[in-house]
C-alpha cells in the first residue's frame, strides 16, 4: 500500500460537505488534496486530515488560502488555485477507496504547511470547519 505524509497533494475522491449532506458516500471527481496531519485514532489505524484545492475562486464567506505560484509549482497545480480550510475530510489513505493514484503529485513546503495548519487551527477555534468523515470499510 502507498504511504503518504504531511504535505503531500495527492489525487483523492473528495466529498464535500454539501454532498455529504445530501446523503453522499463518495466524491463526484478526484482532485487535488492536501494531506495536513496524520494520526493515530483509539482504533490503530492511521487518520489523515485532507484539505480540498479548487481552482473556483472561493466566496467571501469560506475559509481559504491561495496557493503561491511557487507552492503551485512544486504541488504540480495550475494557478490560480487555493486550499479550502473550513472543512475536511478524515480517512485511513492507507485502506481508502478515494485515493485515486498511489503517489503525490506534488507536495507543500513545511513553510506553506505550517500557514495552512495556523489557519485551520483558527477555523476550528471559531467552530467554522466541518470534518467530513469517510467510511473506508
């Protein structure tokens, strides 16, 4: 199985919130995604918070970041693009269907990474970020 760590951009079958409150199990196309932590849950089995990238311009409404040119470039991104922080989902990459290709395509600076985990830690603190768990059994 593939190993993925922090700041990897990978291609995952992301499921947004919205969809999953349709009742959604699965994400209607792969896309760019950002692997933020990996933990270990009461379970044992490693946990990853991912962090969607889009190329819509988000609403003034969500939490984001734009993804410097230089960020871009090594994530292997088309500009521009920006990371959405105010939800994620958690899943096990390791035994996940969502996963749709078994490396990176790119990865974030630990520079980049640290800005996006600050910013996410503040979207938590003021209850702005959903988490969106998957089922990956």
């Amino acid at each position: 199985m593939s190993s993925f760590a922090h700041g990897d951009v990978i291609l995952y079958s992301y499921l947004w919130a919205r969809e999953y409150d349709r009742g959604e199990e699965s994400g209607r196309k792969a896309r760019p995604t950002c692997v933020m932590l990996i933990v270990t849950g009461s379970d044992g089995r490693n946990k990853s918070l991912l962090f969607p990238i889009t190329s819509q311009p988000p609403g003034s409404e969500r939490w984001a970041i734009e993804i410097p040119p230089v960020e871009a470039r090594s994530a292997n991104l088309r500009m521009p693009a920006w990371v959405i922080i105010d939800e994620f989902n958690t899943d096990d990459l390791a035994a996940s269907f969502a996963v749709e290709k078994q490396s990176p395509i790119g990865r974030f600076s630990k520079g980049f990474m640290s800005r996006i985990a600050a910013e996410a830690a503040k979207a938590m603190r003021a209850a702005s970020a959903r988490t969106i768990p998957r089922n990956t059994l």
